[in-house]
C-alpha cells in the first residue's frame, strides 16, 4: 500500500452582524467521494465535508475584500453559537498504469485543527491521506547468453589488457620488493607468465 499526503486549509468569514469569532467548537471535516475511470486515468471526485460550531462576540472587525475567504452567509445562530455547513471540492487523479488493476484507491482525513484568525474569520485545516495499491513494476527481461562453463581441471589462460585504462595496472608495474601471488577464483586455475 502506498500513501499520498497532503495538506488543506480553508478560510470562512462570516457577516459583521453575528460579531467576531472567537472559539470553534465540533468541527469535523468528512471526505465524500465517488471514484470513476475514463480512458487513461482513475479519478476520485467529490467533497470535503465541513461541519462547525463557532462561538461568537459581539463587536466588528473590518473586512478587508481578499479571495483568499470563503463567505459564510447563512448560519444556523442559536445564542452566541452558529453552526455551518460547507463542501470543498476534491478531484484527485491517478493515471491507470500506476494503480494494481481490480485495486481502488480510498481517501482519509484527519489532523483536524480550527482556530480563528485576526481578520474575523476562522481556518479550517486538514491532512488527506490518498491510500492505493501501485501497480508492480515491470522487470526488464534481457537475453541471456548461454556461456559455455569452463572445465575446473583446465588451466584458463587470462589475457591482461594493456594500456591507462586499466584499472589495477599498478598491481602488474610493482617494483621487484613486492611479491606477485595468483590465486585462484571460483575454482578456476588461472594461468599467467611471470617472470622468474
């Protein structure tokens, strides 16, 4: 299972009339969402759902116009307390070749946090967690070539390349004060000239 995370916030204002906000109380966000196919991609559409409670005192705070707030127009006033309602749309994405076929990918929120803030209005923030099974990942199948396996008792001449290119020249350039050992590797004799 893979997980997707992300964060959300939304901001709410509300009418001068009902005062500034000052508590929120009972906010619960609730993904409600459909998934569907098209061509290439599967596609989870719906909405975030928002309930809130917030507690309001008299007084006004300037408004300042800014699209960064949603207006909450109607609220449900008993007291000092306004319930609300609201839908945040979500559209999530995944192209077909990413997901395990027969496997359906399914929304989660939590980390729910609230507070008003200094323009009276209150934020609304969440975590979305997107959980889905990613499909697996093709394993690239090279040609083998079939390789004849050397005789163990059979010497095996190694030809030794010549030139800047290689890698362990240094080990065949020692000066006479170091020995030169041959071992031999996976059982297979290796025969090398050495000069005696």
């Amino acid at each position: 299972m893979t997980t997707k995370t992300w964060d959300v916030k939304e901001q709410f204002r509300f009418p001068p009339s009902f005062g500034v906000p000052k508590e929120i109380k009972n906010v619960a966000v609730t993904p409600q969402c459909e998934v569907t196919e098209k061509e290439n991609i599967i596609q989870i559409v719906g909405i975030y759902h928002i309930t809130c409670h917030v507690k309001f005192e008299e007084g006004e705070e300037e408004h300042h116009a800014t699209s960064e707030f949603t207006e909450i127009e109607d609220l449900d006033l008993q007291g000092e307390v306004g319930y609300f309602e609201y839908a945040v749309p979500m559209s999530i994405e995944f192209g077909k070749d990413k997901l395990k076929e027969g496997s359906k990918p399914t929304v989660q929120v939590n980390h729910i946090n609230s507070k008003p803030t200094e323009h009276a209005a209150i934020e609304v923030g969440w975590t979305v967690h997107c959980e889905y099974e990613e499909a697996p990942v093709p394993v690239p199948v090279k040609p083998v070539a079939e390789v004849e396996a050397p005789n163990p008792a059979e010497p095996v001449e190694v030809k030794i390349p010549q030139g800047e290119e290689f890698e362990l020249q240094f080990i065949l350039d020692l000066d006479d004060g170091y020995s030169k050992l041959t071992f031999p590797s996976n059982n297979v004799l290796i025969k090398q000239k050495t000069d005696e």
